[in-house]
C-alpha cells in the first residue's frame, strides 16, 4: 500500500525531536501557515515548533475479524434423579458410566407399609363392589313391586269402571221403579268400595316407584364409594411404581450417591440429595459466551470452526443452533450453543475446546487505538484545525488495540494527533506532521 506523502522538509521524528530543543536566541522564523483543516507545516534547518505533533488522516477498512473463544462441551440433557416416595434402598441396578435406556430400573425402594395399604385398599373395594350388587337387587325388587303395584291398579280402574257402569243402570231401574231402593243402596257401596281399592292401588304405585327412587340413589351411592375405592387403589399402585426409579432417557450414569441399605426421603419431603445423575448420549451442545461487541454479528447459523485439544487437532466445522438472544449483565457476554454429533460417543461433556468464529464487520473510519483519549467517560479524539488542537467526541466500534472503528463523530478529512504528550491539549497550538508509523495505512 502507498503511504500517503507530504510536502515535509524533516521528518516527523527529528521535528518531534526538535519540539524539545532549546529555540536559538534570534530566530524569528515561524512555520509556514496551515489550511482549515490543519495542512502539515513545511520545517527548515532554521525554523523550530513548539508544538509538534504527529498526526494520521482517518482510513476507511473493513474490520472484519476472527473471534477465538473458549468453550465448553456439555451434555445435551442431564438430570438430577430423585424418588418421590420414601423408603429403603432395596437394589441400585447400575453405576457410573453405565448406558442405559429409557425406562430401565435403577433402584429399587422397599416399602412394606404401602404394600398393606395398597392390600387394605383392595379389600374395601371388594367390599364396596358386593354392597353395590346388593343395592341392585333392591332395585331390581323395586322395579318389579311397581309392576306389581301398577297390575293391582289397572285392575281397581277396571272394576271400578264395572261398578260404575252397574250404579249408573240400578239407578235407572229404580226410577222406572223396577227394583227396590235396597239394591239401589247396595250397587252405590260395592261403587264405593272399588273406588277405595283404586285409592289404594294407586298409593302402592307410589310407594313402589319411591323405592326404586330410593334404591337407585343408593346404588349411585355405592358406585361412587367404588370409584373412591379404586382411586385409592390406582394412586397406591402409582406410588408402588415410584418405588423403582427408572431412566427418563437413553444416556450414561455420571454420578451415584446412594447405596443399597440407605434410607431415602422423598423430594416431596425436600431431600437435597439426589440418587443418580444421568446425561442423554447421540448429541452434545458447544457452549461458549461471546462479548458485547461481536453479539450483533453472531446469530443462529454463524458458521464456527471448532477444536478440542483433548482429541487432537482436527478442525470441525459447525453452526451456531441457538442463541440466548440477551446478555449476561455480569460479564457483558451472550451465551451461544452449537449442536454437535456424538453418535460414536467420542465427545465427553465437560471437554474444554477453542472455537473461531469470523467476525463479519461494515467498512468504517479507523484511527490508531493509541489516538483514542478518555475523560469522565467520555471518549475523544484531539484532531488539529486552523492550526489549533481541537477535541472532537466519537464513537468507539471494534478495537483491536491496534486499530480502533470510530462509528461516529468523523467525516474522514481530519488530522488526527496521534502523538500522546500532556502539553498537548484543546486550544493550544500545534504544527501537524504525518507519522507515517502510526497511519491506520501504514499499519494495514
């Protein structure tokens, strides 16, 4: 790259040299006049500054980079495995760096009391179960005492209906004065008698369908005492089958705290203390956290490139699968997470590894880190204009320490100071020239 040139009579280190040196007695020379913007002064044997300073134009560049971080590899799935009823440690099936499978027993709790329980619970709704037949029967009966009863009815309204018929004709033949009042009196009670029987009949159907009211409630009554029954006989069966603790998934046994003898509390109880630690195999997560200035560029699909030390030095290529979206207000860091395959189960949750991500950047003004100033936190640039130090605020991007993006403040044509020197400040006089060794060109 050409290195941007000046009209300069003495370079910038022996003008700089020059800035300390004592002025001759008589010499009454001045530098020649600067533009606007600060153009760098012409120095001769015989013409000395008082305030010269190095200075850089702002470089547009890309500062795009590489990101090395480090990272962790770490199970896809894991768990703490408790019970959750109490008991006594009868068998632990398994060990540290056993593989099972879904749904294996891992150990086995005694608990002899639920088993009465659950034997208890058993015989009360066998009971239960015999009292509901019985109440069915009584309703049986019932319904068929409302048959009965309605038979007796139907046979009141019948005869009653044949009395009524016979009144009605003795009463006719008594006017035409064909029979005597005696039977007349008697045709009128028999009519009065038969009524009284449907009366009657017509209570017993009552009385019957009560019954079967009465008998039906109490069987409902009796089916919901089996249906408490079985309830309690389904959650004891439940809690008998919490006694053996199986794996939640396909994975390894990584930690064992428990052994066969001990007795275990619940963690509906609130123990702490966990039986097993289990971690799924087939795929492990990459955990890494990433630092506030790269966290725009980094999102779902960014492509990685991966090394674990521990297996050698092979590169692995992978994508970011997730993001945690905010940042960590502690550290100023998001953590991001690549899925990785582990169907050979090479991979070991736990393996520290180094992952470089590219660090795609906008082109923008750069300047020299060591031309960035701050004071009360508040970052500056010192830039020289009509022949004067001026401090201009920026906005400080990516840094490297070296090069630094200044985001905004900047319209590129400035004369940077690059020189640090406390005599240098706002409103004193400087004489601008180019140091080529601190150029953002120079340096790319």
């Amino acid at each position: 790259m050409n290195k941007r040139r000046f009209d300069i009579a003495v370079p910038a280190r022996v003008l700089l040299t020059a800035a300390i040196a004592v002025i001759p007695a008589g010499c009454t020379d001045t530098p020649s006049s600067a533009d606007s913007q600060g153009v760098l002064a012409s120095a001769s044997p015989d013409t000395a500054a008082v305030n010269v300073v190095a200075v850089t134009r702002p470089v547009q560049r890309s500062m795009s980079r590489d990101l090395e971080i480090p990272a962790t590899l770490i199970a896809y799935e894991t768990a703490d495995l408790y019970v959750k009823v109490s008991g006594y440690v009868a068998a632990v099936n398994v060990d540290i760096g056993d593989a099972v499978k879904a749904g294996d027993p891992l150990v086995e709790l005694d608990i002899p009391e639920m088993a009465d329980e659950l034997r208890q619970a058993e015989a009360v709704l066998t009971a239960r179960q015999a009292k509901v037949r019985a109440l069915k029967a009584q309703a049986t009966a019932a319904r068929l005492g409302v048959d009965s009863a309605e038979a007796q009815l139907n046979r009141a309204l019948s005869e009653m209906q044949l009395e009524r018929s016979t009144r009605r004709r003795m009463e006719e033949l008594f006017e035409a004065e064909v029979i005597p009042e005696q039977q007349l009196d008697e045709a009128r009670s028999e009519a009065a008698v038969t009524e009284a029987v449907l009366q009657i009949a017509e209570a017993e159907v009552a009385r019957a369908e009560g019954d079967i009211a009465a008998a039906e409630a109490n069987v409902a009554v009796g089916m919901a005492d089996v249906a408490v029954a079985e309830a309690r006989i389904a959650h004891l069966q439940t809690m008998m089958e919490y006694a053996v603790l199986r794996a939640p998934y396909d994975g390894v046994i990584t930690r064992r705290f428990i052994d066969p003898g001990a007795f275990v509390r619940s963690a509906a109880d609130g123990t702490t203390t966990p039986l097993l630690a289990i971690a799924s195999r087939g795929r492990i997560r990459l955990a890494m956290d990433v630092p506030e200035p790269a966290v725009p560029k980094v999102r779902q699909g960014t492509k990685i490139q991966l090394t674990i030390p521990a297996l050698g030095t092979n590169v692995l290529s992978v994508t970011v699968s997730r993001t945690a979206w905010s940042l960590n207000p502690d550290t100023r860091t998001m953590r991001i997470e690549a899925d990785l395959d582990d169907r050979d189960g090479t991979l070991r949750p736990g393996m520290y590894a180094r992952a470089l991500i590219h660090i795609e950047a906008d082109a923008a003004l750069t300047v020299p880190s060591a031309a960035i100033r701050v004071r009360a936190g508040e970052t500056y640039l010192l830039v020289v204009r009509d022949g004067l130090a001026q401090e201009r605020p920026v906005t400080v991007g990516y840094d490297n320490g070296i090069i630094a993006a200044i985001l905004d403040g900047l319209t590129g044509d400035e004369l940077v100071i690059t020189s640090a020197t406390s005599a240098v400040a706002a409103g004193v006089s400087v004489t601008p020239v180019l140091d080529d060794d601190s150029s953002p060109e120079a340096r790319g």
